[in-house]
C-alpha cells in the first residue's frame, strides 16, 4: 500500500482501529462523533465540521483544546460515566487523527460530580401491564429478556443455530461476540411462557437467520425495539422519567428484573453469572446440563407473567385456613340434613301416635 491508501480517516477509524470490537460497541463511537461533530458545528468558535475542525485543531496549544473539549462536557446532554465514557470515545479519534493530547493535559477537564439517582425496579405489575399491551413480536422478545438476564444488543444478535431445543427448556448459546466489550460466551434458558411467543418465529426460519433482529443491522434491530417500547410504555402511561430526563421503565430494566428474581432463588453470584458479568460462579460452568437445567427450573416460576406463580406462604396458610373452614362447613351442612331427616321421623311418628290413639278411642 501506498502512504495516501494508509491515510487515516473517519471510515479507516472503524475498519482498522476499531476492527476487533464488536458492533454495538463500534455504534456507541459513532453516537459519540457524530454528537461531538453537532457540537463543533454550532460552535461560535469553531462553526465547522468535526473533519474540517482537525486540521486546526492539530495546529492548535494545547490549552484551546482542552478548553473546546471541557466546553463540549460543560454542554453536554449526558451525564456521569455515559458522558466520561464518550469523552474517552472522542478522545481515542482525536488521537487517531494526529490530535494529540497526553494524560497531563486531559487531566485539566473537570466532570461535574453528581449524585446517582435511585433506580427503581420495574414491578411484576407493571411489567405485567407492559406484556398485555405488547404486540406478539415485541412479547417474544419482552418475556425473553426478563427470563433469561440477556440484554437487547445480545438478544439481537441470535440467530436460529443458537437456540437448543435438547432440553425441556430452550437453551440459548451466547457467543463471545455477541457480548458488549465481547465478554465470554455463556448458556441461558428462556421460559415456558416465552417459548410460547419465540416458537412460532423460529419454525418460519433457517438456522442463519437472526430471530429477534429483522432490522437490516444489529443496530438497527436494537433502536427499533427500544423505540417501540419507549412508545409502549407511553401509551399505557408508564413512561415516568427520573429527574434528570432518563426513563425509569427500559428494555435494561427486563435484565435487572431478571437479576433480582434469580437473586431471590439462587443468590447473587448466580445472577452475576446468567446476566454475563464476569469472575462469578465458575463452578456453574462445570455443571451438567442437567444441574443447570434444574436450578433455572426452580427459578422459573419466579418469571412467570401471566402463567400461574407460585403460591407465597402467606397464600399457602390462608388456602390451608379456606380448606379447613370448608371442611367445617360441610360437616355443618351434613348433620343440618341429618336433624333434618330426623326432624321429620319425629314428626311423622307423632302423627303415626295420634292417629293410633284416636283409633284406640273409637
């Protein structure tokens, strides 16, 4: 190759640079470039493209830069480790682009230091609700996600050969690429009650084709879908967001959902491990199908929509309390017909008595 084919330039950043991060993580740098080039442009200082800006900024101190990127954080419509997260995304492309700036000279940007906001968990009610109102497309994928901790860039990613129909469960391989910052592979079921909406799907395709992602990309798949759930949960009025503009009811939300009813069974290093996080419940790998099988069975019911759930305690003692009551009201019943089936014996050996005595007077 010659030295202008060796160029390096917006497109040669993500076939070359960025070649080995898998696609979502690649979508995530163009979000980040493209609002940093929307930035530049209505900048008073710069009012330019981010490509036209790069010459200039090559050429300029160090401290123009660093102020143009504090501005750009200053104004930014993210926050916490999102924002720091796509600073460090620019900053890798800057750099790629001959703009240099070293660790010393970043250390000058500030971030404002902000509280986290509470999460609050999405409830079987509501997410209840959210199913009832979906289509049966957007249920497959719901009920699929909160029943197995995949996140939707995962999920949008399978393809039919993933899916394991051996066991009484559908067991579904993860690849490692399919992963964000392409963790390891991992197995996970889904339930019951999500089967009965991803069945259908999967008889119409053939082992190469995606099952959740029918959008041209992946990226394409995962907008969608978030994008029609933003809309579904508006519409039966759950679309509540935090203070800072985020929205409390996501497709995420499915995972952690997920998270906290396998935590209730299993604990947390298994609910780490079936959600993808790394270093947790090793020994889970060794397991036979069988033993995985059996732990995701004793927590399914927990997952359960719309099927029958289990019976808390609680409803055990009162059902227990229901059928002894029962119990008492039909022996009630019982010797109320047994008094009277003897009330009338007596009353008809009266009137026998009497017609005998009048009888015995003639």
């Amino acid at each position: 190759m010659s030295e202008q084919e060796l160029e390096r330039s917006y497109d040669s950043f993500f076939d070359i640079k960025l070649k080995s991060k898998n696609e979502q993580t690649r979508q995530l740098y163009r979000y980040s470039l493209k609002d940093f080039d929307k930035f530049c442009m209505g900048s008073k200082v710069l009012n330019q493209s981010l490509e036209d800006c790069l010459p200039r900024f090559r050429k300029a101190k160090v401290n123009f830069m660093t102020d143009i990127l504090q501005t750009w954080i200053n104004d930014s419509k993210y926050e916490g480790s999102n924002l720091k997260s796509r600073y460090y995304q620019i900053n890798k492309y800057l750099w790629y682009r001959d703009v240099r700036l070293d660790k010393r000279d970043l250390d000058e940007i500030e971030f404002e230091s902000s509280e986290p906001e509470e999460r609050r968990p999405i409830s079987y009610d509501e997410l209840k609700k959210i199913v009832n109102a979906a289509t049966n497309r957007q249920r497959s994928l719901i009920l699929s996600l909160s029943s197995s901790g995949m996140a939707i860039g995962e999920a949008c990613h399978l393809i039919k050969s993933d899916f394991d129909f051996s066991q009484s469960r559908i067991q579904i391989h993860i690849k490692k690429s399919y992963t964000k910052k392409k963790g390891r592979s991992r197995t996970v079921y889904i339930s019951r009650e999500a089967e009965a909406f991803v069945r259908p799907i999967l008889d119409t395709l053939d082992d190469s084709d995606r099952v959740f992602g029918y959008s041209p990309t992946v990226e394409d798949s995962v907008n969608n879908y978030q994008n029609q759930f933003r809309r579904l949960v508006d519409k039966i009025g759950l679309g509540v967001k935090y203070e800072s503009g985020k929205r409390q009811k996501t497709l995420h939300a499915l995972r952690a959902y997920f998270f906290t009813k396998a935590n209730k069974v299993h604990g947390l290093s298994y609910s780490h491990k079936m959600t993808g996080h790394k270093g947790y419940l090793e020994e889970y790998n060794r397991l036979e199908e069988s033993e995985k099988l059996e732990m995701y069975l004793k927590l399914e019911p927990e997952l359960f929509i719309n099927e029958n759930k289990p019976d808390s305690e609680e409803i055990k003692e009162i059902k227990k309390e229901l059928e002894k009551a029962t119990e008492k009201a039909s022996l009630v019943d019982e010797l109320t017909k047994k008094v009277d089936e003897q009330a009338k014996d007596i009353a008809w050996m009266k009137k026998m008595v009497a017609i005998k005595d009048q009888i015995e007077k003639q």
